[in-house]
C-alpha cells in the first residue's frame, strides 16, 4: 500500500525546521504532498506562486528522496485535499507546548470532517525548535543573519525580497 501523507503550511519562507520534518516524514510515508497554503488572513512576505518555486528548488537538493515529495497549492479544508491526494495521514511538526494546544484543536475538527485521516505529529530537532518563518522574516529585515535557519536559495529570495 502506498502511503502519502500530507504536510501542509504557509511556508514563508521555508525553514530548515520545514525541511527537518520533510525528510523525517519520508521515513513514515511513501510520498509526500507539501500543501503550501494560500492564508488570505496571512500577510505573507512572498506569493503563493512564489513559495512554491522556492520549496521545489529546496527540494531539488534532497536528490535521494525528492522523487517521492510533490509541492501543490492547498486551498479550501485540509481533509477535503487530503482526500482528493488519497492521503493516509496529514503531518504536523510541533516546536514547543504552545504549538500542541492549536494543532490538537485542529487535529479534532479535522477528525470530525474525516476521521479516515490521521494526524502525526513531528517534534523538531533540538536546533530547529526556536526557529519559526515570522522570526526569519523579521530577523532578516532587520539586517541579522539568518544563513543557518534556511537554505541559500531562500536566502538568495530573502535578501532580493528585502532588499
């Protein structure tokens, strides 16, 4: 049996945390979908369009298991695209205690939407657990350093973005 799972998120940008919970999700799913989301109540930095290109570029660099990862446009409910990627599992990394409060809420509502759809909930690594899209973004505008929190071609994207 083929199993994909889903990894959905804004992405922006993505993150060495993101990329952490990609690679470690392919030990658990044969495929995997990253459903990057167009949140409209988001203000974010780069287009939809744009973060899909920098996500399968990142991806591009993962050569030995990029074949079995796909980077599509999510909107509308999660576990209605989930359904329609024939989805085994929707996917979810979790930083810290406060992360796990809004995912378990969420977790809830989507099993009620489709309880053939579990959630798997992936802790970061130690060294990727503070690190956040919100803080790269504002800490690369104001002119810090973020190279070890996201790869060179998003960096390459931040510093065209910001600059």
């Amino acid at each position: 049996m083929n199993k994909i799972g889903i990894y959905p998120g804004t992405f922006d940008p993505m993150t060495n945390g993101h990329m952490d919970i990609v690679k470690r999700s392919l030990k658990i799913v044969d495929n995997l979908v990253i459903a990057v989301a167009n949140n409209l109540s988001k203000d974010s930095l780069f287009t939809i369009d744009e973060r899909i290109d920098i996500i399968k570029n990142d991806i591009i660099s993962l050569r030995e298991i990029s074949k079995n990862i796909s980077v599509i446009e999510l909107s509308g409910l999660l576990t209605t695209f989930a359904k329609k990627q024939n989805a085994t599992c929707i996917i979810r990394g979790l930083r810290a205690v406060s992360d796990f409060e809004y995912e378990f809420q969420m977790t809830g509502m989507n099993y009620q939407l489709n309880p053939d759809i579990e959630t798997i909930f992936l802790m970061t690594s130690e060294k990727n657990s503070f690190i956040s899209s919100n803080f790269v973004k504002e800490v690369h505008k104001l002119g810090g350093d973020v190279s070890n929190f996201v790869s060179k071609n998003t960096l390459n994207k931040l510093n065209k973005k910001n600059s």
